[in-house]
C-alpha cells in the first residue's frame, strides 16, 4: 500500500491529467508502485472536485499500480447524489495511525502542464522545459521511433519545429481520461471566440458519456468548440485504443486520452506508415489549438477555473439501454451476425504437457499493444478466433501460424487421435521424451500439446483481456518470463488457462524448440517454486527449471480446468446440483451429494481476543469472497488465506462471504473457526466431522 500524499492547490490551467503524468514519471521505470494499491490521501484532495480527481484517478493503471483508491468527502457525496446513487456514499479516511508501505509527496502548486512524448506515458516532460530544450529532447524521441519502425517507415520530430515551438498535427480530447464535463468545459472556454485555423492542425473532441454531452450541448460548450474549429464526435472511447482519428503519415498528435504507446494510433511500420502520440491535457491542448498547433501551456493564457456546476441527465440512458438485471428473457434468441462467434472449447490441463515455442521476444518490455494490437482489431471484438489473427501481428508476424499449426495438434489429440499423425516430427520428440528416467511409458494420445511465448517482461499497458485471450484460443498453453509487467495482464493469462512460468537467466531455448513439462498438475499443488523442464530438440533433452510465482487455491484450480470458463461452467453444474439436491425428498439424495455444504445464513465463531480470529460467514454471490482484517497482514496475509481457502475446499464451501478479524491466531485456530462458523451456517449440530473430513 503506497500512500500518494496531495497537498497545495493547482495553478490555473493545471488539469488532472498533468497531474497523472507528474506522479507516472515519478514512479513508472523505478516500479516504486508496482502490483501496489496507491491510496491517495492528504489535504489537497479537498481542493479538486470528484470529476477532477476521477481524471487523475483514471491515469493511474499507467504507473503499473494494482489499482487505486480515494478518501471520500461531501464532494462525494455530492457527485453521488448527482447521479442518484448518494445511497452508496461511503466515508472512507485512514486511521489517526496509518502504516504504508511507502508514500509519494505531490505538491500540486508545484506541478506545471505537462507532455508525455511518445512512446510511453511515463517519458514526461514539463511543457516549457521541452520548449527550452527542444532540439535534444526530440532527437531522444527520433532514436526511440528508429528502433520502433526498424527501418520499416520514416519518422521526424526536428522538422517539427516552428519558431522554437513544436509544430503538430491533431489534437484529441476523449475517453474516460479527458472527455468529462471539466475538461471539455475548461477547453471549450479557452477556445470561446478564438479560432484553430485551417492549417495542417486539427481537433476532435469526444465527450465521455452521452449525458455529458447533453449538459455540454445545453451550457453552449459544444457550440463554442464548434465555432473555433473543432470537430465533435459521438460519446466513445476509440482514439484510445487507436480506432478513431488516426494520426497522417509522419503526424504528432497530442492526446488526452489514457496511453501513448508505439504502434498505436494506425501507425503500421510494416506497411510504411509512421505516426506518434504524445499527451497533455486538455487545457493545453486549447492552448495549443488556440495558436494553431504549436505546442502551448496552458498556463500561458488566462481565464481558467470558471466551470458551472454539472447536472446530470440520464434520460438518454433511460431512453435506450435495456436495464435487464433480474429480467433475463432465455426465450428470445441471440442475433449472431457473420463476424460473432462463440468462443472456442478449450481442453483441461493434462498431467504432462508439451510446449511449443513459438516466439521469442527479448525486448526489455513489451506491451499488451504488441501482443495484441489496438485500432483496426476492435471489429473483431465479437469474433475470438478473428481476433486472434492479429496476435503478435506487429511483433512477429509469424506466430499466429506457428501457434495455429500447433492448436490443430491438440484438437486432433483431444480428439482421440493421434497427433504424430498429422506431425510426424512429434515421433521424435517423444522418443527423446522417452529417454528422460521416469519417462520411458509418456504417452503422446494424454500429453497436452499448446504454444508457448517466451517474452522477457509483458503484459505492460492496459487490463487488456484479449492480450491473454487471442494466445489461448489458437493454441497458447503457457507464457515463460523473467517478469510480469503487470499482475493484471498475468491474471488475464491464468483466467484463460494458460500457466504463468518465470524463469532465471536467460532462455536457452529458441522458436520451433519443444519443452516437455511433466507432472505439472501436481507442481500445482505444491509451492511451484521449482518446475523442472525439458528442452526437446533433435531427440536431444536438457533440464531446464522453472518456477511460477504464488496463485490462489481458485486460480489453480482454473488454470487445471483449462480456463475460467470451464471453471465456472464446472462450478454451475454444482450449483444446479445442490439446487436439486434442496428439492428432492431427504430419502432420495444420492451418497455422493451429502458432502455439498450450502451456506444458508450468516454464523460467526471465535473472539477477538489475543492469538484468536473472528469468522464470519454469510451466503455469497456465487462465489468465494474473502475479507481480511489483521495486523500481520502484510507478513502473514497470504498465509492465512491459504488456510482459510484450503479449510472451504475441504468442506466442499464454494459459495460464501467469509470475514475474518485476525488476533494473531495460528493456522489450526483459523482451522477450527472457519470450520465452526461453516457448520453453524448450514445448521449442522451434531456429528460435527471436525477436520474437514465431511464425507
């Protein structure tokens, strides 16, 4: 937990997103909040309205953080009851006696307006110091876009340059990041009676929410923008992800929207094509519009902080989305068109399983754009296997074949036949296998075959589901890293059933080698600190070791079941069961559903007395929830959950809210309350099965 600490108040023409930028360049390559919770908290929260702060807030996942939360105040409320949920207001504060990991301290009277240049969201600059020094900084930026288009397609920032400001293309305010009422409504004051021009520059601006647009249009925003030039496009999230307003050949386009990364906005080197994003926040971006793209600060003009109070109008929303929480209609069918499609089947995790590498990218980072481009791909959002086309596209443009060859292996094996049919090169591998002691019976008909990525450091960027996605449908089994960029892509990579390895050193292995994995289900269920694998190559195996860092109980399981899917469609059927089992008369329930524990009211065991813990547990949501209050947390947090997610699975419990106050307990105490509190829950009282053992 990394407290980022605000105090002071913004300059004028100060908007969130040079904020965001200020604190990402100050934490991004030192991974100071790496996989951390960032809380913000401090006195200058008070001076920043919700809708500002949700601009800062948004930015945050570009610091490679877990996520992030806020002390909550009036102005919260406020925002709530705007938007007729006051109900769910929550005052949150920490303690008079705080513990955290570590802190970041922001002045915000000291923060200028920023640009982050390409090619990532933390190569932050204050906008006069670019301006001060803008032949070497842009220089740094060319070299950058040489190693980015690999001589593939030219790329120039000098050129540029203009009077000793930046000369650029477009500017864009949208999305979560900069389309809220704030931002449009500073920019659009900005802009009052002045004029883009009609030169090389243009902007667009997408509001972030279609009743945003409705109080822009009706306080006269939109028509100001309009008057100066701009062009207004519907509520939505494109420019983001690079599906709208693609930048020209050779273009810079100031952004405020969420990232910058290479590649993104249409660039497509391959084909000859080269543009960059760099990102500012709205209010400079006005500014820069206002003198007709050459790069400006917002602190350069006046008149800022004059916004009017936001109403929030929901009728469009009333008007047009189906509001189908409890009102499912199972008898109307869905409308498949042409480009959707369900999504593949995917096989459970085998004993043994039999990698296929199928690239390798020694890139220090790469980003979940790489893995699975942005822009022209979101027409194949509907379509799993269309989509998966794109993998690797812009990286290694080979892959999707090789990954694809090696998915029609598995499917026939899944079949029941004999993939050594179809790849006659499998015959060796497995006679090579077979020369490994304790090998010498594998059989190729149960050994799991799947793709494999090696990369040194993915999964950089957004919560990308498709990133982890597209690998799994056409074949991925596994990705091998030193590290993960981010525990969000690696999740992504676990819920689709592929397994997280790490490993030390270097990769002594290449594209189109095999890696034998035995016994991997049972690695599962130990501490997975060491996996020992085999290089198969020409019949020739060498030892390798792997490890995979820590998983929850359910994340393994989901990894075994081959995916979340499967998982879940496994846990349902059990769900129906015990459904079933509540209607059938006492006398009828078959042995093997008498160990199904249903949680049927709230129950609560043990003290908060010293070396004890308080359980309690109420029905859940359809899954295991878990709550953890303790003081060790941060030595014995997981530790605890291990036994408290072991204790539940004994007991067939997977279906609970489970809330567990921590006073130093040991694991058998914990053991033992959980088990009581379970108990109590199902009003089971006597022949109590202490131990779990409910069988």
């Amino acid at each position: 937990m990394i407290a980022i600490y605000l105090t002071g108040t913004p300059s004028p023409g100060v908007g969130p997103q040079d904020i965001a930028l200020t604190i990402i360049g100050a934490v991004f390559k030192n991974g100071y909040v790496k996989n951390k919770v960032m809380e913000f908290v401090g006195p200058g929260i008070a001076c920043m309205t919700t809708d500002y702060r949700n601009g800062i807030d948004v930015m945050t996942t570009e610091t490679t953080c877990l996520t992030s939360i806020w002390i909550t105040d009036e102005d919260t409320r406020s925002f709530l009851a705007a938007h007729g949920r006051e109900e769910d207001y929550r005052e949150l504060n920490p303690a008079d006696v705080a513990y955290y990991d570590g802190c970041v301290c922001v002045d915000l009277s000291t923060v200028k307006p920023m640009i982050a240049l390409p090619f990532h969201p933390s190569n932050v600059f204050a906008i006069d110091e670019l301006n001060a020094d803008l032949e070497d900084i842009l220089r740094s930026v060319e070299k950058e876009a040489e190693k980015v288009s690999k001589g593939r397609a030219p790329f120039s920032l000098l050129d540029k340059i203009v009077d000793g400001r930046l000369q650029v293309q477009q500017g864009i305010i949208a999305g979560c990041a900069g389309g809220g009422y704030t931002n449009v409504m500073e920019a659009a004051g900005a802009l009052k009676g002045k004029n883009c021009g009609c030169g090389q520059f243009s902007l667009s601006v997408y509001p972030s929410s279609q009743p945003v647009f409705i109080d822009l249009v009706r306080k006269g925003a939109v028509a100001e923008l309009m008057k100066a030039g701009a062009v207004i496009r519907t509520a939505f999230c494109g420019p983001c992800f690079g599906a709208g307003d693609t930048p020209c050949h050779n273009g810079l386009s100031i952004r405020h929207t969420t990232r910058n990364f290479p590649n993104r906005e249409g660039s497509k080197p391959g084909s000859g094509q080269m543009s960059a994003v760099a990102l500012m926040d709205a209010r400079s971006i006005a500014a820069t519009a206002e003198k007709g793209g050459l790069i400006t600060a917002a602190s350069e003009l006046d008149g800022w902080g004059h916004v009017p109070e936001y109403r929030f109008d929901g009728s469009a929303y009333d008007s047009r989305v189906y509001q189908g929480i409890g009102k499912g209609m199972p008898e109307v069918d869905l409308i498949y068109g042409p480009n959707i499609k369900d999504w593949p089947e995917m096989s459970p995790l085998t004993d043994n399983i039999l990698l296929k590498v199928c690239s390798k990218l020694m890139d220090e980072v790469t980003t979940t754009d790489e893995l699975i481009p942005s822009g022209e791909t979101s027409s194949y959002r509907s379509n799993p296997l269309g989509l998966a086309e794109f993998t690797l596209s812009r990286r290694d443009p080979e892959y999707v074949g090789r990954s694809k060859a090696v998915d029609r292996l598995e499917k026939a094996r899944a079949k029941g036949e004999n993939p050594g049919d179809l790849e006659p090169e499998l015959i060796q591998v497995f006679d090579g296998i077979r020369s490994i002691s304790g090998q010498e019976t594998i059989d190729i008909k149960t050994t799991e075959v799947g793709s494999m990525i090696y990369a040194v450091k993915p999964g950089d960027g957004s919560a990308r589901e498709q990133a982890a996605s597209c690998q799994r449908v056409i074949g991925g089994l596994a990705n091998i890293t030193k590290e993960y960029a981010t525990k969000r892509y690696r999740s992504n990579v676990i819920n689709w059933g592929m397994l997280p390895f790490q490993m030390e050193g270097e990769p002594g292995f290449e594209v189109d080698d095999y890696l034998f994995v035995p016994g991997i289900r049972k690695a599962l269920d130990g501490d997975m600190k060491d996996i020992k694998a085999y290089i198969v190559r020409a019949g020739d195996c060498r030892e390798i070791h792997l490890y995979i860092a820590d998983m929850t109980p359910e994340e393994r399981e989901i990894v075994k079941a081959g995916c979340l899917i499967n998982y879940n469609r496994e846990r349902n059927k059990r769900q129906d069961e015990k459904k079933f089992r509540r209607r059938l008369p006492e006398e009828k329930r078959s042995a093997d559903m008498e160990g199904i524990m249903e949680i049927t009211k709230p129950a609560i065991a043990g003290t908060l007395e010293s070396s004890d813990c308080q359980v309690t547990v109420e029905p859940g949501e359809g899954k295991v929830e878990f709550h953890l209050e303790s003081a060790v947390i941060n030595q014995y947090g997981n530790q605890i959950r291990k036994v408290v997610m072991e204790t539940l699975k004994n007991l067939e419990v997977d279906n609970v809210k489970l809330i567990m106050v921590d006073k130093g307990a040991l694991d058998c105490t914990i053991k033992a309350r959980v088990e009581a509190a379970v108990f109590r829950a199902v009003n089971q009282t006597e022949n109590l099965p202490w131990g779990g053992a409910i069988r």
